[in-house]
C-alpha cells in the first residue's frame, strides 16, 4: 500500500514540474491566466480572512470580550495606562526600525 501512494505521489510531482516548466517555458495561456488570477484571488481572501480573525482573536484576548460591540463599555472600565499602552504596543511590534 506504501508503495502505490508513493508512486502516486511521485508521478504527481513529475506531472507537476513538467506542467511548471512548460509554463515557465512558453508563458500562461488564456485560461491557464485566468485560473491563475483565480487561485491569486482565492489565496487573498483567505490571507484577509484570516487577518481580520487574528485581529479578533487578539482584540478577545488583551482585551477580555468577544464582542467588538462591547469593547467601548469595556474600556470605561479598565485603567487609564491600558487604554493608552495597547495601542501603542501595538504600533512598537508594528514598526520596530524607529531608526
């Protein structure tokens, strides 16, 4: 059973390099351009997708709540120095060449 998958395995990989180089070799056709914008098109939605749950996933954990909508009454509630560090925090990982 090992054997057959890793077969499979490797004549998709040969497939896979002869149809690359081909493409590499002779350029993109009409419909090979348009399922490559596609495939561009899908893998950024998902990049945005993904960005946008890991800014919800750290808004939720420095700051305690699930819901953006109540993250304003929960900021009344936490110190003054939070409100004024996160964000700044924030900007420091962001942009750590200051110099």
């Amino acid at each position: 059973m090992k054997s057959f998958l890793m077969t499979q395995i490797s004549a998709a990989w040969i497939a896979f390099c002869g149809g690359w180089q081909l493409l590499r070799r002779e350029g993109p056709g009409q419909v090979q351009f348009w399922f490559i914008a596609l495939a561009i098109g899908i893998a950024s939605g998902f990049a945005a997708l993904f960005f946008r749950k890991g800014i919800e996933g750290l808004q939720s954990f420095l700051y305690g709540t699930d819901n953006v909508q109540t993250l304003h009454s929960f900021a009344q509630s936490i110190p003054w120095y939070w409100i004024l560090m996160i964000p700044a925090l924030g900007g420091a990982i962001g942009r750590p060449n200051l110099a």
